[in-house]
C-alpha cells in the first residue's frame, strides 16, 4: 500500500476551467515529485521541490504550476489545458536513507481534458 | 544522468524465473539503482534498490556486476499476476532526477 495520497483519483476538466490535484504524504520525506504518464509510455518527470522550494522545473508550460504549501502537501494548480494534456499525474516523494534515493509514487489522478 | 536500456518486452510462463536486465553504461559512481513494477492504472511500485553484488528480498533478486554498467532483476518463480511493466531507474541523492527508461513488459502466460 502506498503512502502516498493523490485526490481525485479522477477529473474531468474543460479547457477554459481551473482546477488542482492534490498530494499528500507523512513519511517525513523532504523531496516530492510530479510526473506525467501517458499510455504506454513512461513516466515524465515535471517537477521536483525539495525542502519545499522548486528545485527542477522539466520546461513545462506555465498552465501547469505547481505548489508546495508545506513539507507533506504537494498540488498540481491546472489552467487553460488542452487535450493532449489528458494523462495520469503522479505523485511521488523521496528521502535519503544511508545512501539510495527511493522514490514512492501515490496511486495517480487520471486527468481528461475535454 | 545515467540512461537505462531494457528490453521492450518479455514472455514467460507461470513458474519459471524471469530475469530482465538492465543497461546502464554510464553509471555514476554516486548513483544507486532501483527497480520498480508498474500495473495498469497504477502507480509504480518500489522491487529492490542495490549498489553492487547482490541483494535480495522476498520478492526478487537484483544482480550487480563489478563494473556496474548493467543490473539483472530476478523473479523467482513468477505468476499471472506479475505481468506489469518493469523499470530500472539510475540515480543518486538528496533531491536527484529519477528519469524513466521505455521499461519491459512482461507478460506472464498460464
């Protein structure tokens, strides 16, 4: 079971709506991840914070911003979408244990841009 | 940041071991490697983490040669139920980029 949380699980969204998805963990860990995963393809890296602040930025277009309130909540603000933005948004989070990085990844919020 | 190459896909039948390797020529000397199975509509899910040798767990077995340029998962005795895409990852620290490879498909057959 993961420990990491994604809300919703599903959204449908128009291309002229806002919207966010939402990541939370309590594992203590420092780093936290988006990525993006389109059928049958790998995961994309979008963004990483770490200790809360953006650290990688992937060159992704500013209708995707992303938010780290605190050290266990990470969002995903959505504005002005296109289709081909429809995809499974991963989240994920990290912390450095005696050497190794492993990453946890949530369940994922299937978005349908329409 | 190290690239992976994997197989695109594999076939096996239930019972038998499965072992699906790893490219990764460029390995850093910081950089850990992990492996991780994906279903579905799901998101990955961590197998085994090494560094060098072997390590084990009660799930699989990740094989590391000296050089450390390439990895071998090992499923021992797989079932229908572990048909999922497996990914190899490189990467090392605090913060770092873990960047996906294509991934195996695995496709386990009564």
């Amino acid at each position: 079971d993961t420990e990491v949380t994604q809300t919703p699980k599903h959204l449908v969204m128009g291309m002229t709506n806002k919207k966010s998805l939402k990541c939370e963990q309590h594992m203590g860990h420092r780093a936290m991840y988006w990525y993006k995963q389109k059928a049958k393809k790998p995961p994309e890296l979008m963004f990483v914070y770490s200790y809360e602040k953006l650290s990688i930025n992937e060159s992704v277009p500013s209708r995707f911003s992303p938010e780290c309130p605190n050290s266990s909540l990470l969002n995903l603000h959505l504005h002005a979408l296109q289709p081909e933005d429809s995809a499974l948004y991963l989240c994920a989070s990290s912390q450095r244990e005696g050497g190794g990085n492993t990453i946890y990844f949530g369940e994922g919020s299937w978005l349908t841009v329409v | 940041l190290a690239k992976t190459t994997q197989p695109i896909s594999m076939d096996s039948y239930e019972g038998q071991e499965v072992n699906i390797t790893c490219s990764h020529n460029n390995i850093a000397t910081n950089d850990y490697i992990t492996w991780y199975q994906q279903f579905p509509s799901q998101g990955p899910r961590f197998i085994i983490q090494g560094y060098k040798t072997k390590v084990t767990n009660e799930v699989a077995s990740l094989f590391i040669p000296a050089d450390r340029k390439s990895s071998t998962l090992s499923l021992p005795r797989v079932s229908l139920s572990d048909t999922a895409v497996y990914y190899c990852l490189v990467g090392d620290a605090w913060g770092s980029t873990f960047i996906f490879g294509s991934g195996t498909r695995l496709s386990v057959k009564p």
